[in-house]
C-alpha cells in the first residue's frame, strides 16, 4: 500500500469517529467503487454565519444569518504533500471563502502533511462562526472590508463545535437582519 493511501485510511477512519454522532457537523462521503474516498461532503447544521441576500446591490449590502453550511473536500492526486481542495457549496458571506465559482475556500497561506481533515472540518466551521477570519489577504475583498468595520458583530455563533457543547444564548438573531450601506 503506498503511503498516500495508508494516509486516506487513516483520514477517513479518524473522520468516521470524530463525525459519528457529532451534533452539529455531519460527514457523507463520496462513494469511490470500494476504495477509500477522496472526496467528502460535509453538512454543518445549527453553525451561524452569515449570507449576502440576493437583490444586495453595490450600494446596498442586505446580510442574513443563516445556520446551515455544506463544503466539499476533495484529495487530490498531491495530498498529503499539498493541502486539500476544500469548496463552498451554500452561500457565505466571508473574507476566505469565494463567492464566484470555483467557490473555493482559504483554508491558510501554509500547510503541513502533519494536518489532519478533522482539523481543517473543525476551522472551517469556526471559519462559518467568524471565530477565525483573515482580511490581509482575503478571496472576498467586499467581506474583508465589511469584517473589519463590523468586529460587533462576532463570532456569530459561540458553539464550541471541536466538543460540541453549546453556551446557551437565546435570542432572535437568526431571523435579524443586517444592513450594510458602503460609502
């Protein structure tokens, strides 16, 4: 067995156990005839983050939260030595991740093989959550600027998702609104 598939083993074992019974981040995998997947999707479900609306103009910026997100993962031929594909596959209104197609997501300038998918699952969520966001070298220069004007208004969610408990805060946000007029 070469290594790069002793890795994907190793990868989707530790992603069947981590993602089980995960309360808010469900895990499908793509099915490979038999062989250990390459491709995942992964549904996250009661994470806040938010949504540019469509009819948003130029001048006029409507944000929603919303609490449903899914992504893709794919391994391509290079991975482990070169970070995973990792795309957008609902709409997120984020410094890191792409609006327009490819819908990529930023995942950090740099990566070590050492890096595992349950890692990267889990930083995306808190990326959803604006726990964990760079605006110095954003794919989505409008959300850059927007998150460094509006620091108020985050995280958006405090699940801790990496155990899935949740700090109880009731309120009526997901159906608030957030309007935003650039200048």
């Amino acid at each position: 067995m070469t290594p790069r598939k002793r890795r994907l083993n190793s990868d989707y074992e530790k992603l069947i156990t981590e993602f089980k019974n995960h309360p808010y981040i469900k895990l499908e995998v793509e099915d490979n005839n038999g062989a250990v997947p390459e491709r995942y999707f992964v549904t996250f479900k009661d994470v806040r983050g938010i949504k540019l609306e469509d009819g948003s103009t130029k001048e006029k910026k409507v944000l929603r939260y919303i609490s449903q997100h899914k992504i893709e993962i794919y391994l391509h031929l290079d991975y482990p030595r070169v970070k995973p594909q990792c795309f957008l596959l609902t709409p997120i209104f984020h410094p890191n991740f792409r609006m327009a197609s490819p819908h990529d997501i930023c995942i950090g300038d740099f990566w070590a093989p050492g890096e595992t998918l349950v890692d990267i699952i889990y930083q995306i969520g808190e990326m959803l959550q604006y726990k964990n966001y760079n605006v110095t070298s954003p794919l989505n220069g409008v959300a850059a600027k927007w998150a460094r004007e509006h620091t108020k208004y985050f995280p958006t969610d405090q699940k801790d998702l990496r155990i899935g408990e949740l700090d109880i805060n009731i309120d009526n946000a997901d159906k608030e609104e957030i309007n935003i007029e650039f200048k």
